[in-house]
C-alpha cells in the first residue's frame, strides 16, 4: 500500500543488475527451484546490464509522511529512541542492495537479490515494492507507449495495483479510466515481499518478484485465506536501547503473512512481461492498519509511510 504525498525524487538513474536467488530463505511462498529448471519453466528472461551496490536514499514527500514508532507487535519504542532516529541520517541509519558481480551477465526467473539493512527501527517489518517513476498516461498499453518511465509504471499496476494521488488510495482495474478522465495523478506498483529487523534494527533479505500482495497482517488480526502466503514466524527480544523500561527483556513471539492481492497471478507465479523498465525499488513502513478510522486509532501506530527508495533499471526478454 502506497501512502499519501508520494513525490517521488528524481535523483540519478542506477542501472541495477540481479541477483539470482531462486531457493530463497525466508520466504517461505516462493517456490523452490534450481537455475536450470527455472530456464523451462519461466514465461521471461531477467538479463543483468551491469551490476553494483545500490544505496537506498531517503525519500523526499511533499507533505510528511506518519511514520510508526511502534514494532511489529505494537510495542512502542522509547521516547529517546523517537527523538533521535531519522532516515535522513544516512550515516547511521542505511539499506542497500546487493547485486551480482559486475563482470558477470545473468540470467534469472525473476527480479532478485538481497537487501541489507543496518540500524532501521527494531523489529520492525519494510514492504519491499517496486513503484512507477512517473504516473501513466493513460489507462491502455498504447497511452504509455512514449515515456519508459510510463510504460513501466503502467505494467506494474497490471501486475500490482494501482495508486491514486488525488483520491490518496488504491483503485481498480475498472475505475482506472475513469480517475485518467478526470486528471488524476495515477501510478502503478507491486509489493512483493518484506522483511523484519532484527533487535538493533539489522537485517539481511533475499528477495524475489514472484508474488503480488495487497498488503501485510499479523497472524492475530485477520485470519489467512488458501491463497495467502504461509505465515512467517519471529521471536523478539526488547532491549534498553529503544523500548521504555518496563518493556526491555521482554520475548514475543509474533507471525506475519502477506495477503494476495486478489484478481492478479497465484503466490509464485507473477511475472513482469517483456520490456525495458526504469522504476523504484522502495521500502514502505509496515503499519497493520492503524489509524484507517476514528475506531483504529493508535499513537504513533504510523500510516504506511514511504521511507527509502532507490533506482532500478532492468530489462525482461520474452523466452
């Protein structure tokens, strides 16, 4: 899920290579696979045009965004901790991609590699989306034909959703037209994955686009349907760094799952289809739904906020 103000930066271009990642670890819903049965079976071809570590920078919103001050079991943090933390600050707080070696060219099933985190909010769960450069031009494939940028944010909405800058939420395939008619600043996205930091807010994630989602629950909020992802289990310890004192030592377990986004392909099976693409590669703060309504109110719950991005360039060819 996208949320309000979402300007997006439009800082250098970074021609991003992949990391070929087939049998992931914890992620449980990608399908295992090997390199060379992943060749009969895919509908397109990732091919790597360079490779590097790609910094996540902050992302700059016309309007500020409601961060969460709160962990993934609802545990707020600390005061100082609040105070103090600031994805601006760079140096401290920092997420990059790591890629495959530069020399090599690869070809893979799907968008893949790991992200790392270093000092991001404790126990805390990042949407992994990519997100349209720019807003479509139109609702059809042919309205988008001129812009890179458009085309590419207009393929991932078949694929993900749609976001409407106006009416600040997702709409549908069937309203698409209508929100263009009447100048609406529409953008496509897909959110694939997420990942948890750990207790000093680190994290080391293997990722692969394999998979649209609607949006993340906990395993005490919404009860899982067939065709969600299985529900992936973490055990949290609170220190004193950044929980009140009446919370440090604490242990919780808490699960997560990923909800499929309905009217798109099964868990496993969502594929990009052929083309060059200029998108974003973004992390959104996990929020649970706190603050939709007067009647989920809560203090520092936060509401979806875009936090880190960076650019990605990539080309699928058709088998």
């Amino acid at each position: 899920m996208v949320s309000s103000g979402m300007v997006i930066n439009r800082g250098g271009r970074v021609v991003a290579a992949l990391l070929l990642a087939c049998a992931v670890s914890g992620c449980g819903y990608f399908p295992p696979c090997n390199r060379e049965s992943a060749r009969d079976s895919r509908e397109g071809t990732f091919i790597v045009t360079r490779t590097d570590r790609t910094r996540f920078r902050p992302l700059t919103v016309v309007e500020p965004q409601e961060e969460r001050w709160r962990d993934i079991a609802d545990i707020p943090y600390r005061d100082e901790f609040r105070e103090s933390f600031d994805y601006h600050n760079s140096e401290r707080h920092q997420a990059w991609v790591v890629w495959e070696d530069e020399t090599s060219t690869l070809e893979a099933p799907a968008l893949s590699g790991t992200v790392n985190a270093v000092a991001l909010k404790p126990w805390f769960a990042y949407q992994l989306k990519l997100v349209g450069a720019e807003d479509i031009a139109g609702p059809f494939e042919r309205d988008n034909l001129a812009s890179p940028e458009q085309w590419s944010s207009f393929q991932l909405g078949r694929v993900g959703r749609w976001w409407c800058e106006q009416c600040e939420w997702n709409i549908g395939d069937g309203d698409l037209r209508l929100h263009i008619q009447n100048d609406h600043s529409v953008r496509g996205y897909v959110l694939f994955d997420w990942f948890v930091t750990d207790e000093q807010g680190n994290a080391e994630h293997h990722f692969a686009l394999m998979s649209s989602l609607r949006v993340l629950w906990r395993v005490d909020q919404r009860e899982r349907s067939p065709k969600d992802t299985p529900p992936r289990w973490y055990d949290l310890r609170r220190t004193a760094d950044f929980y009140p004192p009446s919370r440090v030592g604490e242990a919780h377990r808490c699960g997560m799952f990923g909800e499929w986004e309905p009217g798109r392909a099964d868990l496993g099976e969502a594929r990009l289809p052929p083309g060059t693409y200029s998108v974003k590669l973004n992390l959104t703060e996990e929020t649970f739904h706190a603050n939709l309504d007067e009647a989920r109110e809560l203090p520092g719950g936060g509401f979806w906020a875009l936090v880190l991005e960076s650019d990605i360039e990539f080309e699928v060819l058709s088998k």
